[in-house]
C-alpha cells in the first residue's frame, strides 16, 4: 500500500516511525547491528527477578501509551524501566515491568507496560501492583473483520528488529519451550494488529495520503501461540 511507504522510506515526505516502533528500543538500544539474546540494552534495563524453577520466559502482555511521535529526524532517548509486580499466574509468575521513553529534556514519548511470564517459576509471593486485563469484546457483531497472511519465513525476518531470542527460529530451543515449532514474536502480532487498525480506521492509508487517525495505545494479552505460514484474523470493534 502507498500509505506504509512512510513507515519503510527514509525519503517519504511523511517518514515516521510505526506507532509500536518504542518496543523495539528494548531490544536493540542505540545499537543498528545484529545483537546477542539478551541484548546489553536489555541487560543494563532487566528487573526481572531471579525466581526459581523457571524454564523459560515467554513474553505474555504489552501497553503502550503514545504520547507523543517519535522525531523523524532522530534524538537522543534515554528508557527507563522499574519493577511494578510479580504474581501467581497458572504454572509459573507473571512479572510486569513499566518503561518510560525521554528525550534530554525530559519530554516523555512513550510509556509501555510489558509482562513476561516465567514458566515454571516456583517459591514466591505475589507482590505489587498488575495492569493485565481481559479486554472482552463487545456482544455484537464486529464492524470489520481483516486478516494479515504470514509467511513461513515471518519469524526470520521479524527478528531483524532486534528480538534475536532463538526460541522463534530453532526447532530445538522451541521444543525445549514445550512449543512443536519455533512460534511467531508476540510483538509482531501487536504489529499486525496495529497495521489492520490502520488499514480500516485510518481514511486514505492505502492511498498514500496524510493519516488523519493518531492512535494513542495499543495493548496486547497472549492467549496462545501464533504459527507462522497461516493468516491473522483481526475482528475490529469501533
């Protein structure tokens, strides 16, 4: 579509960075090459605690407030995360982070809420505080309905943006995850998600012209796994 061109041309008259874009400074920091699983900026921001019993960490929930867009042109940004809560959830702990995204001045763009889930994790008391929510549809009919095809190579090409953890490309570590096959990034299904909101909700996107919709959040609640190669259903409730 010539309206996502903005989002991949650095000499579209409208470049910008995709709405989910502050996720990424996670994982790759100031860094534009390949980095280790966990990165260093992930290293130097991790509060996760050390809990026993953990056989791995899967990433479980998202928010994300946008507050303002991310400067085209760049700057300097600094993110910040604390610890918010560690609980109880099925067989392992659900542990929830909030990061915030500043520039030198102070001027916060981003504020983002993640949750991992610890599998397997044992010998703790809940603690904190929880922003996991169960969004229930409406009970009617949705207004859309739209879906996103995936290629088989999807998981390949995702990690690029910087989550190179092995489980979303190499059968084994996936099958020592408890998954039969490495599983799709759950930051790229939010950018599925996100894209099928502009598609629908966004006049002239598919055109190219100006977007006159300016998303303010997006959140994200895992409630399976995503294989790749199949397509991504998205029912849009206005």
């Amino acid at each position: 579509y010539m309206g996502e061109l903005k989002y991949v041309y650095e000499d579209h008259p409208e470049f910008a960075a995709f709405p989910t874009y502050p996720f990424l400074c996670m994982f790759k920091g100031t860094s534009s090459d390949i980095v280790p699983f966990p990165s260093p900026a992930m290293q130097d921001s991790n509060v996760v605690p050390a809990l026993d019993g953990v056989k791995a960490m899967l990433d479980g929930e998202r928010y994300l407030e946008i507050l303002k867009p991310l400067p085209s042109e760049g700057a300097s940004l600094n993110l910040t995360t604390r610890l918010i809560g560690v609980h109880r959830k099925g067989k392992g702990a659900l542990v929830e982070t909030h990061s915030t995204l500043l520039d030198t001045n102070g001027v916060c763009y981003a504020r983002m809420v993640s949750g991992v889930y610890l599998v397997g994790a044992r010998g703790f008391e809940d603690v904190g505080t929880s922003h996991s929510r169960v969004h229930p549809p409406p009970p009617r009919a949705c207004d859309s309905v739209l879906e996103i095809a995936t290629n088989i190579n999807q998981t390949h090409l995702y990690r690029l943006s910087g989550d190179y953890n092995a489980l979303h490309i190499d059968p084994q570590v996936a099958q020592l995850s408890g998954f039969p096959r490495p599983i799709l990034h759950g930051l790229c299904t939010l950018g599925h998600a996100c894209h099928l909101i502009l598609k629908r909700f966004t006049p002239r996107h598919a055109q190219g012209g100006p977007s006159t919709l300016q998303l303010s959040g997006l959140s994200r609640r895992d409630a399976g796994r995503e294989d790749v190669g199949g397509r991504s259903p998205g029912d849009l409730h206005r």
